[in-house]
C-alpha cells in the first residue's frame, strides 16, 4: 500500500487524513494496520483528499 508512503512524505496525521476523508479515525487506524477493509468510497475520499489517483495509493485497483 503506497498510502502509508504518501502520509508520510506529505507529513499528513492519520487523524487529519481520517478527519478530512470523513472516515471515523478508528476505522481509518484498523483498515491501515489491515484489521479491516477500505471501502471504496473511503479509498475515493482519501483520493480526492490527497488529489491522486485511487490506484496510485492501493494497488488492488
């Protein structure tokens, strides 16, 4: 997942991420530690958020 690396870079909290995704910051922390799925209207959100392509951050798409 290339997610983690863009959050990283940009210097972006998880929080802020969950926050501005409007995806509740729990499920946001269970889906990148892998204990639940992204949604793909969450993996939408989290694109449009960071202005990137969906299959730029998950590359099951």
């Amino acid at each position: 997942m290339r997610l983690i690396d863009v959050i990283n870079q940009r210097k972006i909290s998880k929080l802020q991420l969950a926050l501005n995704a409007k995806i509740t910051p729990s499920d946001l922390y269970q889906a990148l530690s892998g204990k639940k799925e992204f949604f793909p209207a969450w993996k939408k959100r989290i694109a449009d958020y960071l202005k990137v392509d969906i299959s730029e951050l998950f590359e099951e798409i």
